[in-house]
C-alpha cells in the first residue's frame, strides 16, 4: 500500500505511529485528519539533504497553504524549513506558532494593503512582487513607514506544464507573475533595483502542481537562468537568489508515477549548478517550495461508514459521516483517491463501491469505483495521501463541523486542531432582534 511510511496493518489491525486507528476512532471521533509526524519530519529531512549545493544556500520553503495550523507551522520551524505564505491569515499563523518573521515568503497574485502594511510591519523576509500595481502600492507603504523591504519579482517563465488546468500556473494565461515576453517586466525589473526602499534580490517562478515529468523543473531552470543572465547583462542588475517553486508530483493512485525525491533533489541541484556555470553566473541563495510533496502523504483521513445503499443501475454506494466538507478535491477537480477498509484491510476486495459523503450535492464523491471487501455499517474507512488542500479547503456547507487534526508519533497521539462544535459554527453570529 502506498500510504505515510509508519502506517503498519497487522491483520486487521492497522496503526500510525503505533497508535491504532481504532484507538484514534474511540479517543477523537470521525472524519479525522490523521498526520504521521515521523513520516513528515523525514521526508522534511530528505528535501533538507538532498538539495543541496556548495556553490549556494539552499533553502526548502514549505508552502503552507496546502495544510497549516499552529501546531504544523511550530513543527515546520523546529525543522529548520521556511514558509512560503499568501494571506494575512497564514502570517498571522506563522509568526503566533512562533515563526521568525525572517523566513517567511509573502506570495500572491492581489495582495492587500492591509497584508502588505502587516508583511512590512512584522520585518518579513521577502516579499514575492507579482505585478505593478503591488510594486507601486509596496513603494508608497515603504516610504510611509520607511523601511527596506527584501523583495523577489514572480516571473511567469511561459511553460505549459502537463497537469490539470486548474492548477497550471505557468503558461502565458496565467494570472500569476509578470510575462517573460513582455518589456514592461523589464521596465518593471529597473524600476525595482532602483528603488532604495526595495532591496531587491531576484526572481520567483512557479510553473504549476502535481507535475510528474522532471523535464518541465529541469527546462524551468533553463530558461530562467538565462532570463536572469539576460537581465545582468542588459540592465546591469545583479541577481543573487532565484526561487523556483514547487509543484513536485505525488502518489494518489496507481495512475501517479512521480520521481523518486532523493534522486531528483540532487539532479536538480546539479542541473542548477551546471547551468550557472554555462552562464558564467552565480547566486547566493536557491529556494525551492514544496507543498503537496511534503505533507500529502503524511495524513491519512478516517471516516466511518454508515448507510450503503445499492441504486437501480446496480451502483454500490458507501456513504461516510464527512465528504466534499472536508475534502472537496475529487468535486472540485476530479482528484482522485485510493480507499481501504482499515479493520477489513487483510480481506480479498470483492465488491466495486463509490463512496460519497453525506452532504445535499450530487457531486459530493471521494472516490469512485474502488474495489473494496463487503461494507457493513460501523467500518473504518481510510484514505490515505490526502494531506493536501484537503484539509486546507475545508468547509462548514450543511453546517458540517470541521474535522479534528491528530499527529501521532512514536505510540503518542496529539490534538493539534478539535473538532469543531455546534457553538463553533454560530461563533461569528449575531441573534436576530425583532426590533
Ligand atoms: C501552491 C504553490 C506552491 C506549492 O505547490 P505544491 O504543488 O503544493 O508543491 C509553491 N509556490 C507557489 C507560489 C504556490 O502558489
């Protein structure tokens, strides 16, 4: 089984971290986020050692947007990893789990004022520029509270990614970056390393997720690099860090192939290497900002199975107690997941189910056609590799509650986010008064 390394099935016994699920069941309820923490921290460790280059300071940002919480930024920290943000709300996060301000990235294609005076305000270490009006806007708060701000410009390099479309962000329609074909991102450029205000240091890119052909990093590099060695030498601007983005494929079924991390990692460092010393060009820094690769494949989701019902045309549905609520991806974009039956795992699957959540949408899916032991009411359904904008994108639509975070590690199980409550959902309303 493809799942997060310290998932072990022992009969019908399965366990993360030496923790039963069924434990995780009785102690913390269903739908649950269940991280393997071990299983993060290593693979954290092979991003850490395997990029790496003695011609310049890597840096692995993770990109928080695919799952984060106070107790996952604080761990994500302790690492030693940085944090690419793109909202308030995620500085806000970082820097109260106790972040330093130094190591975040502040990306996003409409920044606000309000996030931009917070970014400027808290000494954040970089700011991701993504077009002119946001230059302009950073310029004038710059000059009000008149401080330098560590800046990078988002380059859309024009590379079309083979991956779903919407989460393509590399091709000329992107709405991200500023365009490699246009002269207003030079004029742009000039404008930057001008500014006193800005201390400007290079170029962003990112030219999609769930990208599963190394050759879209490796020309990504390549025609970044050269776009940077075009502008040293045209406009007389000294490059030092170049961010390249995430976007590294994972495993969600056995329609996935992605590239072995470890073997990558020092490839792309390599190729990294080698096209500077073609350009005759160096750089301090190198970042890269996986999201997905990181985390997805620590956290396994655990529902319980109640009604199972079989439809006219012969259908055979498992209905769960969450759904699109907590992971709207096979809705959204037709993102696909493997099942098992956790306390029915060492039996043959003889029976094809579609397993749908419990909320008022037709489209309200997780997975589709999954062979799958004989379902009674009552079962441990488990889906594995489902850390990624999964919980990032949940929602309360039927007044559902947001699941609990548990990360378990060495036989130990930690509350990290709680369930949701009744009173939750009414917290931000005001009673109506007859008035
Ligand atoms: C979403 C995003 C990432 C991470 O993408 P993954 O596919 O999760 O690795 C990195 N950088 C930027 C700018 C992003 O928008």
């Amino acid at each position: 089984m493809n799942a997060s390394k310290y998932l072990v099935a022992d009969g019908n016994n399965v366990s993360i971290g030496s923790v039963s699920l069924e434990r995780l069941k009785q102690d913390f309820g269903t739908p649950l986020y269940v991280v393997d923490e071990q299983d993060f921290i290593d693979r954290a460790k092979v991003f850490k050692d395997n990029f790496k280059s003695s011609k310049f300071e890597t840096r692995i940002l993770y990109a928080s947007k695919a799952f984060t919480n106070l107790y996952m930024a604080g761990l994500v920290d302790s690492l030693g990893l940085y944090t690419d943000v793109v909202s308030g709300g995620e500085i806000y996060i970082s820097l109260k789990a106790g972040e330093k301000a130094k190591n975040l990235y502040f990306h996003g294609n409409n920044k606000l004022r309000s996030e931009l005076e917070q970014a400027v305000d808290a000494d954040l270490g970089t700011i991701v520029i993504d077009n002119e009006s946001e230059y302009e806007l950073l310029d004038k708060i710059l000059k009000e509270k008149n401080k330098v701000q560590a800046c990078l410009l988002r380059i859309n390099p024009s590379i079309d990614a083979h991956t779903h479309k919407y989460i393509q962000t590399g091709g000329d329609d992107s709405k991200f970056g500023m365009s490699v074909h246009l002269d207003e991102t030079k004029e742009l450029i000039k404008k930057l390393s001008k500014n006193e205000k800005i201390d400007f240091k290079g170029f962003h890119c990112h030219i999609g997720s769930q990208i599963h052909d190394e050759k879209f990093f490796f020309f990504e590099v390549e025609v970044m690099l050269k776009y940077a060695k075009d502008i040293e030498n045209n406009l007389n601007i000294k490059i030092r860090e170049m961010n390249f983005g995430g976007g590294f494929g994972v495993y969600y079924t056995s329609e996935d192939k992605p590239f072995d991390l470890e073997t990558f990692l020092q490839r792309y460092a390599e190729k990294i290497e080698e096209k500077l010393l073609n350009l005759d060009m160096n750089l301090e820094t190198v970042s890269i900002e996986p999201g997905r690769s990181l985390i997805n494949q620590s956290i396994t989701m655990l529902y319980e199975v109640g009604v199972i019902k079989t439809t006219s045309t012969g259908l055979n549905y498992i209905f769960v107690d969450g759904g699109m609520t907590d992971n709207i991806r096979p809705a959204l974009y037709g993102a696909k997941y493997e099942a098992f039956i956790a306390n029915k795992i060492s039996e043959e699957p003889t029976t094809k189910y579609t397993i749908a959540g419990k909320c008022c949408e037709s489209g309200d899916i997780l997975v589709k056609d999954e062979m799958l032991p004989k379902a009674s009411a009552g079962d441990l359904l488990m889906i594995p590799n489902a850390g990624a904008y999964t919980y990032a994108m949940a929602s309360n639509y039927n007044k559902l509650s947001k699941p609990a975070v548990v990360f378990v590690k060495n036989a130990k199980a930690k509350l990290a986010v709680r369930r949701q409550s009744f009173e939750d959902l009414v917290s931000n309303d005001e009673v109506y008064k007859n008035e």
